[in-house]
C-alpha cells in the first residue's frame, strides 16, 4: 500500500503499521482489487487527510464514517469531493450552516483541503469503500487504526475541537479525552436527519473555542 502521509504521522502511527491487523487490512484490500473490485478514493488519496494535515497542525477534527462510494468522489478528506464533482447533500447543508452561523457567503467549490491546510483534520473512520457499496469495508480493520489515530490525538495533542456529527460519530466520544479537549455534537448534515443539523453553529463555536485557546480560527469560507 501506497502511504502517502506527512512524515510526523508515519511516525506517530508507526506502531499500527506493524500490528496483524494492519497486514490483513493491506491483504484484503490487495485480494479485492486482484478480483476485480473497484475501491474508492485511488491509493495515492487513501491517507490524504494525514498528508494535508500534520500532527502538530491539528486543531480540529471532523469525523466522517466512510468514503463517497461513487464514481470520481473519493478523496481521501471526509464530506469533500474533488471541484469537478457535484457538492453532495450532506456538503450542501454543511454550507448552508456556515453561511447562516458565520454570516458568509459559500462559492460552491465542495473540495474541502483548504480546511484541511489550517489544520481540520477531515478524518473518515473507514478509509475505503467499494465502489457502489457503502460500509461495505467497516469490518476490515479501519477502525481499529482511526480509533488508534482519535486516541493519539487526545493523549498527545492539547485543546482539539472535535465535530461529532450523527449517532456513528458521537459512538468515539469515548475514545477523547474531554477534560483535555473540546467536543462539540450535533445531527448529521444529511437530509435524512430532516434538518436537524441546522443550528448547531459549530464553525462559529468552533473559532470560539480557538481564540479562547489562543490559536488561529478556521477561515471556513471556501
């Protein structure tokens, strides 16, 4: 597997590297692809997330479950697709948000790196999928390496904003410490939560919280 990370979250994860479970995960995702299978995003955008944002960078954390499983969607950050592809719904109310709390107006592009270089950490707890088959790569290990990423996060790291959107997402709570950091929970963005979502003013809350830790606020404007 092709581990495009920046070198301090090789080094940080190192150790996950060279645990079992991480072997099978690779055999896995080498056996499918031998039979046939489409897997989203390409293997140079599967760690995109720790390339475009460094260990010490980190101020927040948006936890998504897993990757867009359509074609050309997948880029390795989570809710974010390339500029040639159609914001999804999930994206729109999460623009929608932003232009009501923070009083912005949004461009419409749905690439979300230029959060991910101030330092969101746009993490998927489930870094692949087949193509047309959501979830479809839950059970594989993933989880046990991004639970492990969350945990290093909150043990080595200070003052982190984490956005817990939805049941699956608020489930790792357990895994931050929150005397150490700031969690904030909401509704998932989707149209299946029926607008839940909206009013939560996590972006703002977000800045809030940063200014107050004496760091830069997230300019969420794209």
């Amino acid at each position: 597997m092709d581990v495009r990370m920046e070198q301090s979250w090789k080094e940080a994860l190192q150790s996950e590297f060279e645990k079992p479970y991480f072997a099978a995960l690779v055999r896995t995702l080498h056996a499918e692809k031998a039979a046939g299978e489409r897997i989203y995003p390409p293997g140079r955008d599967i760690f995109k997330a720790f390339e475009l944002t460094p260990v010490d960078q980190v101020k927040v954390v948006i936890l998504g479950q897993d990757p867009y499983h359509g074609p050309g969607q997948a880029m390795g950050l989570c809710f974010s697709v390339p500029d040639s592809v159609p914001a999804p719904p999930s994206l729109k109310n999460i623009f929608r948000e932003i232009e009501t709390d923070c009083g912005v107006r949004m461009s419409g592009s749905p690439n979300l790196e230029p959060w991910a270089r101030q330092g969101v950490l746009l993490l998927n707890a489930i870094l692949t999928v087949r193509a047309g088959a959501p979830a479809s790569h839950g059970a594989i290990g993933w989880q046990t390496f991004t639970d492990a990423v969350i945990r290093y996060i909150s043990t080595h790291l200070e003052g982190v904003v984490f956005l817990l959107w939805g049941n699956f997402a608020r489930s790792k709570r357990e895994l931050i410490d929150t005397t150490r950091h700031h969690v904030l929970e909401a509704a998932h963005p989707s149209p299946l939560a029926r607008g839940a979502f909206f009013g939560c003013r996590h972006f703002s809350k977000t800045n809030e919280i940063l200014l107050a830790e004496h760091k830069t606020p997230i300019d969420w404007q794209l």
